[in-house]
C-alpha cells in the first residue's frame, strides 16, 4: 500500500492572528514564521490522530484489490468530504500491461462507509471487486482517490473543532518560543500531556 497526497493544502484551521492573539504578539515580522508553524502543528496532530485536518486529496495505490466482497481501510480519510463523488476508484487490466490504460470503476459498484474507523470501501449489494486486475508485482495497479479535512467541510458549517484548535494554537506557541530541541542553561518543564494532548485523545483511530 502507497499513501500520498496530489497537492498541498492551501488552507489552515487557525489564522495567523488568531496564533498572534494567543501569543500577544504584534507586527508582521514573523506572520510567514508562524503560518508554517502552524502547517507544521497540522501535520502533527494528523500524524498523532490519523485524520485529515487540513485539506487533502490522498492517492492510495494497491497491488490489487481484496477478496470479491473485502473491505478497504482509507487512512486519514477522517473528515471525509462530501462532494458528489468523495471517493473515486480506477485499476490497470490485465490486458494493459504495456499501455498502462485504467479502466474508472462506477461509483455504483462501491461504498463508504463512515461508521468505521478508519472509513472503509466495499462492493454495493450484489456487487464484487473485478478480477481482472494487472497483476504486475509491483504496486499501484489500483488507484484509490479521496478528498478528506475540515476545510474541505467548511461549505456545510463544519468547522475545525474548538478543542483541536486549543491544541493547535499551544503546539505552535510552544514552537514559537522554543525553536530548538532544547535551550542550553534552562529548565524546561513541558505541560502535562492530560492537560495538551489528551485535546486530541477523542479524535484517534478508534476512540469515541
């Protein structure tokens, strides 16, 4: 399994000002400095959660698909969007090896599932997985396209919630005032991860 996204995000779910609030901090010297703190932040907790926070297109390629009827986990595919076609599936057949053709898979054929965690894709009733997948060994003969995160939501109200905002805004302070991994002649005492982290505890792969 390959993960990746097409593109950056262009859209964060703090502002800058709303960072320099937290930090009591005026100017713009450091507005460039603190939009990629807080990308970084983004990055963080996605990692931590396993979900989209920002705004993300994923290709996830595989080998093949599952058994007739398997299911498909979509990591970071929490928020997922909810555009018309959310999730697109295309694969190479067998018979283009040389020409490397893809054949779109209807939307019709499969389903999301959001009450999994991660979401997972599956044949619709009375549907299966096609068999005549390219069973070339290397990976990539199935090409699995989704958009997830809370920007993408934001034309339905679905904001950024204001916990991982909290933690957000914390996480890119404390980079802020501490740009190194630690600070020579100092003592440094971090705030306790019940108080920082457990912000996003409800929001990892398989919390409620």
């Amino acid at each position: 399994m390959i993960l990746y996204e097409t593109s950056k995000s262009t859209t964060i779910p703090i502002s800058v000002d709303d960072v320099k609030n937290h930090l009591k901090v005026s100017g713009t010297g450091d507005d460039s400095l603190i939009d990629n703190l807080i990308r970084t932040a983004c990055l963080y907790a996605e990692n931590m959660c396993g979900m989209s926070i920002m705004q993300h297109t994923w290709y996830l390629k595989l080998p093949t698909f599952p058994d007739s009827t398997g299911h498909i986990e979509l990591p970071m595919c929490r928020p997922m969007s909810t555009a018309a076609s959310p999730v697109t599936v295309k694969y190479l057949l067998d018979d283009t090896v040389t020409t490397g053709t893809t054949y779109s898979l209807s939307a019709s054929y499969y389903v999301v599932s959001t009450y999994s965690d991660p979401p997972v894709l599956y044949p619709s009733y009375n549907n299966e997985w096609p068999s005549s997948v390219r069973t070339d060994p290397y990976e990539g003969n199935v090409i699995i396209t989704y958009s997830a995160g809370y920007a993408t939501l934001s034309s339905c109200s679905l904001d950024c919630p204001e916990d991982i905002k909290a933690w957000l805004k914390i996480k890119v302070a404390d980079m802020y005032e501490h740009r190194q991994s630690y600070v020579e002649g100092k003592n440094i005492t971090e705030v306790k991860r019940s108080i920082v982290d457990g912000l996003l505890d409800r929001y990892k792969i398989g919390k409620i």
